[in-house]
C-alpha cells in the first residue's frame, strides 16, 4: 500500500540521511542531496527527520494512492496538482485511494522531495533506505514501482516557510586541510570571482564555470589521496573548482581550496545550473557559532509549521506565497 | 621512499567534519604504518568526541563533531597522544588478519600482464610469480567501497598509470606504483591489468559488507582459469575461494 508511480523524471531516488560509519571502508554517507528539506518535510508530517522520502531532479512524476495518506512538498519548488487542482509546496496534503499527483517542472532550485507519513518504508540496506547509485546501493524510481508508506497520521493541511536557498548568492566557506597550499591573492580571486553553476553536476560533485584564469595549485606538485567531505571545494589540474556533493568518494587526489559550512551546503546544491554563486572565507570560529545557531534553529523547526489556511483555489500568487514567505534566520 | 620531515605529523581540520593527521608528504611505507598504528591507539582510547575514524594512504582521520568540540582543544589532545612516542616506527595493531586469495594470470583474463612484467623488467612468468610471492599491506581502503590498495611491491615495480584507460571487470587485479588493486565494480581505470580474482569487495546484502580491513596482508595464489571460474560457481561468500588468519 503506498504511492503507485506511473510516470515519472529520469533522475528519482528515494533517499534519507544516508549512511554514517562507513568512513573506513570506503563508503561516503550519501543520502538526501539537501537534509534541510528532510528536516522540513519531517515537520510538516510530525515524523523523524530519518524517514525516506523521495528526491526528484529537474521533475517529479505522476503518482496514484492505493491508500488514505498524507505527503508533504520541500525543496526545490515544482508545479504540483493534485486531482486537476494546483497545490500549494512547502505544505502538506491528504490523499485518498485513488487520488493522483503530479508533480514537475521545476520552478526554482535543483532537488525537490516527496514526502509521505510513516516515510518511503522499503527494506534498508546497511543500515539506511538511501539509494548510493555509484557503489549499486538502489535504484532509480520507475513507472511501475511502489512506494510503500508507513502509518498514516493526521498531518494535513499544514505549511513551513523556507529559506532562500534555491537561487545560488554567496555561500561561505572555511578554510581547511590544504587551503593553505594556495597562496592568499589566489584565495583572494577566489573569492572576488563570480562563478556559475555548470549544467555538469551531480550527487558526486557539482562543477562551477568561471571566466578568466584558473585556481590551480601553483606548487603544481601532486598530492596523496586524501580523506575529502561533501562541501570540500575541489582544484583540478586545469583550475577548475568542484564542489564535492553527498555521493562524492572518501578520499580525493586533488587539493582543496576550503569547505562549504553545512549551512549553506543546501544551497550550492540547489542552485539551478546557469545561476551565480560566489564563496567567501570565513573563521572556523564564526562558522562554529553560525552552525550553532542553525541547529538551535532546526531543534524548533515544528513551530514553524502552521495551519495552510487559506484556501489554495483563491490564491493567485499561489507558489510565490510560500516561497518568499518569512525567510529564516541562519538559512 | 624514507624521508624525514620535521613539520610532520601535521594535524589540520576537515571542513568542520573532523581531524586529518598526516604523517608524510608523500607516499610512504612508513607513513601507512604510522597511520595504521595511530587510528587503532586513538581507537583504544574511545573518546566520546569520535564518531568513526579511518586511515588512508599517509594519514588518520578522526570524524568529530567540530561546532560542538572545540577544534584547537581536539587537536592539543590528539597531538599529546602523538608525542607519546615516534609513530613511523610504532608495530602495526593487533588483530588483523593475512589474506590468501586465489587470482589466474591466463592470458585472456591478464591482458596487460605482459606489458606491465615489461615496465617492471621482468619475464611474465616471473612477474606473475612475484605477485603471487610477495605479502601486500592493505594500505587503504577506497575509489569503492571495500576496495584495497595494498602494497608495497618491490621498487621494479613502480611503474606509471598509463594515460589510456582501460575497461576492467569485478575483481580485477590492477598494478601500478608498486600497489595492487582488486577492482570493486567493472571500471575504467589507468591501472594496469594483470589478473583476475572472484574476490567480491564489497558485499552489500551480507552482515560483513566489506570484508577487508586496512592494515590486513594480502597474499595472491596463483590457479587455473577453470579453477577461478569452478570457485566462482561455488563459494555463495563472496570471498572467491579466499581464506584468512589471524597474524
């Protein structure tokens, strides 16, 4: 019983926070590319944040209830109908047997989540429902499959304002075990530089265009592989930076210019291809004190959520709403 | 491959995801067993600040909670810990296991071991024959999970990746810079190709999804294509024909 799919994008994969522990094996935690949106869809449906849900890149699909259920929308914003009527994302919503979604385009942002009551309830795999593609963990959702959910509860018709974070802008960084193998105008440039998402990204790593010189080493002389993390920012030998993403490998033979603070992870990873990003150093003490703030801020997430009150057919300015609607501190 | 460097051990941050403490600039037997060694002393000692730990080629890497620990209080306790003694020539920690893992060297599954038995100066039956005589250090484990780099051959073989990638299949034995590889996943790579095992790396629907662990010994023995492919058919384990024991 569940979310029957009958059509849907080429790029769905149910995932959760993925998998911790692994390090030593070679296995990077992978799960959802923007934990953020588990959080958020976890307080709209008053579940743990642990629960699997169904991530979905550029478009969603076309699903039926074969049960009374309850989904939530976060992430990146795509075009949502439900029986023929427009709904509202950031939002939850009931479904009864036999109701259909539809979900897709993109409106804004990159990864958008699909999330039901009692979460996706398929059998884990070490320890997680995450799909990993790149090391055969999962699959990627079908036509044809089944999403099997958990208990229902009565979470409903309830909203959660979100942050900006699916339109790229600046996102800070820390400096880390190799940025000090760049010199300090080089950094510096690299902070003055207005960089582009590359249409050439993935949950691996997401590649940022730049015009001008590259950011290469100057020392030129290579380095041992290395453990890296998911927001290490990556040189290669040409200059080029990539962002290393959530299903990057665990260790990596280029240098590192700094890392993405977990704040603003979700929103590299959001950033449409095409939009502006730029990075700015920060200490490893304000970036302590801002991540200190953000998970205050994520402890209190389910009082964010209110009633969605008015009613979705009166609304003109539908998706803007709930969009553009109180952005949050420390996002 | 000796070096000495007195700006090593360094200790540096990881983004704020944990410590890394790198034992030498560049490759080194050393340096392996130094970062071996240290992760299972840090390990002994179960601070509570450690979610996991891992070591890789020259390095240890402590994953810590850096917005809840302070960085600088963390990286005065590792480095007390280093200075306890000189960890290049610290043994290697307990309780790993040597590994003997059957690999053919037929021809038709070895396509380059002619090419690399000749960057490495050798006859291919003497290159085929070194292979299989010499114990390997898992140095690390990665590019896959459960995937070894193990070594280190004698200095002959240091020979270069080649730039050209070649496609190899699971469990394939691959050579270059005086380390071995068994493949995870049918995979281009630069390595070069010298062999083959039914060696599963990485075993996901089993309780001991990776079965090696860095620091264990590897040691290849030499058998027939029809043996490797009779060991395939029958051993459900994923080990492909391998056994281990304590050393």
């Amino acid at each position: 019983m569940g979310l029957v799919v009958h059509q849907c994008g080429p790029a769905l994969a149910i995932q959760d926070m993925g998998r911790f522990g692994y390090l030593a094996t070679g296995m990077m935690r992978g799960g959802a590319a923007d934990t953020k949106a588990l959080h958020e869809g976890a307080a709209l449906l008053d579940q743990s944040p642990d629960c699997a849900a169904l991530e979905m890149v550029g478009t969603g699909g076309t699903f039926e209830a074969t049960t009374d259920l309850c989904i939530a929308l976060t992430g990146a914003a795509m075009r949502t109908i439900l029986n023929g009527t427009p709904i509202v994302w950031n939002a939850s919503h009931a479904m009864q047997a036999g109701d259909t979604l539809t979900i897709g385009p993109t409106l804004s942002g990159t990864y958008g989540y699909l999330h039901v009551s009692g979460g996706i309830d398929i059998d884990p795999v070490i320890a997680s429902r995450a799909a990993h593609l790149t090391i055969g963990l999962g699959a990627l959702v079908k036509p044809g499959d089944i999403l099997p959910i958990g208990p229902l509860t009565d979470v409903a018709n309830r909203c959660i304002p979100t942050d900006k974070r699916f339109e790229g802008g600046e996102v800070r960084i820390v400096p880390s075990a190799q940025t000090n193998r760049f010199p300090e105008h080089l950094r510096n440039r690299f902070e003055q530089t207005l960089f582009r998402r590359d249409p050439r990204a993935n949950r691996q790593a997401i590649r940022l265009d730049f015009e001008g010189d590259g950011f290469a080493d100057p020392s030129g002389l290579s380095i041992v592989s290395e453990i890296v993390t998911p927001g290490d920012i990556q040189i290669t030998g040409d200059g080029t930076p990539y962002v290393l993403s959530i299903e990057c490998q665990t260790t990596g033979g280029y240098p590192r210019i700094g890392t993405v603070i977990p704040s603003d992870f979700a929103k590299v990873v959001q950033t449409p291809a095409g939009r502006e990003l730029r990075f700015r150093f920060i200490s490893i003490a304000e970036a302590r004190d801002i991540e200190t703030r953000a998970r205050a801020d994520l402890q209190k997430i389910k009082t964010r959520v209110t009633p969605l009150v008015r009613d979705p057919r009166e609304m003109k300015d539908l998706l803007s709403y709930n969009l553009i609607s109180g952005a949050i501190a420390g996002g | 491959m000796a070096h000495s460097d007195n700006s090593y051990p360094t200790i540096s941050n990881v983004g704020l995801d944990g410590l890394l403490v790198t034992f030498a600039p560049s490759l080194s037997d050393t340096a392996n067993r130094a970062a071996l060694a240290f992760r299972a002393h840090i390990e002994t000692l179960s601070w509570s600040e450690i979610q996991e730990s891992a070591s890789t080629l020259v390095s240890a890497f402590f994953r810590m909670d850096l917005v809840q620990h302070d960085p600088e209080t963390m990286k005065e306790r590792i480095a007390a810990e280093l200075s306890i003694r000189e960890w290049l020539d610290a043994p290697l920690p307990e309780g790993r296991r040597r590994w003997t893992i059957p690999a053919t060297f037929e021809t038709s599954v070895a396509p380059q071991l002619e090419e690399a038995a000749e960057l490495a100066g050798l006859e291919p039956h003497i290159a085929q024959k070194e292979l299989c005589d010499y114990s390997l250090r898992v140095l690390t484990l990665g590019f896959a999970p459960g995937m070894p780099y193990s070594g280190y051959l004698p200095k002959h073989w240091d020979i270069p990746r080649q730039s050209q990638l070649v496609n190899v299949p699971a469990g394939a034995l691959v050579v270059a810079v005086r380390q071995l590889i068994i493949f995870a996943n049918p995979s281009p790579t630069g390595w070069r190709h010298v062999g083959q095992t039914a060696f599963q790396c990485f075993r996901p629907d089993t309780d001991t999804p990776v079965a090696l662990r860095p620091g264990d010994e590897v040691r290849l023995t030499d058998v027939s294509k029809t043996e490797l492919d009779r060991i395939s058919a029958t051993d459900p384990s994923g080990n492909g024909g391998a056994e281990w024991k304590l050393i």
